[in-house]
C-alpha cells in the first residue's frame, strides 16, 4: 500500500469553500502513480482508463492537508485495479475511490499485455497490500 500526506492548498478550493472534487482526481493520481512506481519502477507506461469515487465528506482548508492510500485489488490481460482513499489528517474518511489503469504501449499509443515480469511484481505487491488493509481494518472498521 502507498500512502501519502497531501498539503490542502488554496488553489484546491471552490467557490464553495471546499475542496473542488476535481482535485480529489489529482490527489489520487499522485498516489496511484507512486504505487506504480514503487511496484513496477519507472519506466512503464500506464493511462487511467476508469475512476469511480464516493464522496464522503467534504475537506476545506481548514484540514490542512490529507493522507491518500492506494492499493492493488488485481489484474488482468493489460489492466490493473486499485483502490484509494482520502482521509483528512485528522483520520475521517473523505472519499474512496476503484480505478483501472492500463498498459500503454507509447509507439502504438494502444494497450498492451502485462509483461510476465510486471505480473510477477503484481503478485507481490497486491498480496502485501491485502495483508497491510487487513491489518489496518479493525473489526467493523470501515469509515
């Protein structure tokens, strides 16, 4: 699981006076990429190809920043799932959010099959990532 702390910047902010639900996008984005990263290096190529959020609770300014998880839920013949979610610094669930990234092959610019290698890395990381969940899940524990 990849887990970061995001400052809440002005810019974030609607004219509602909370953070505009676009940006959740990018904070799941940043994370998401880390987890690839992490789990696959950095020189592969994948694009977002789905995003479903649930909104929970609106963030403002005032909660200064936010914790952003993203973990592997599977894989397919060229796409991976995650799942995310936004937490205030102060611990309440935000958002969740189910994505689906795909193997990008940048001379075609179409998808591709996930490399054994990839595969292999997956394996790893998805099995940690259920293990980490699990542990952070008390009983019950799901907001």
């Amino acid at each position: 699981m990849e887990e970061i702390e995001i400052a809440i910047r002005w810019r974030d902010m609607d004219a509602y006076g909370h953070v505009n639900n676009a940006v959740y996008l990018t904070y799941l984005e940043e994370c998401r990429d880390r987890w690839v990263r992490r789990t696959l290096g950095e020189d592969v190529g994948f694009v977002i190809v789905r995003v479903a959020i649930d909104f929970r609770r609106e963030l403002s300014l005032e909660d200064g920043s936010v914790v952003v998880a993203c973990s592997g839920t599977g894989y397919g013949r060229s796409s991976i799932r995650t799942a995310e979610t936004i937490r205030a610094n102060a611990g309440w669930l935000a958002a969740e959010s189910e994505s689906v990234i795909v193997a990008h092959d940048a001379g075609s610019r179409r998808s591709r099959p996930i490399t054994d290698r990839e595969r292999s890395a997956l394996d790893v990381a998805i099995e940690t990532d259920r293990a980490s969940v699990r542990a952070s899940e008390g009983p019950g524990d799901r907001t």
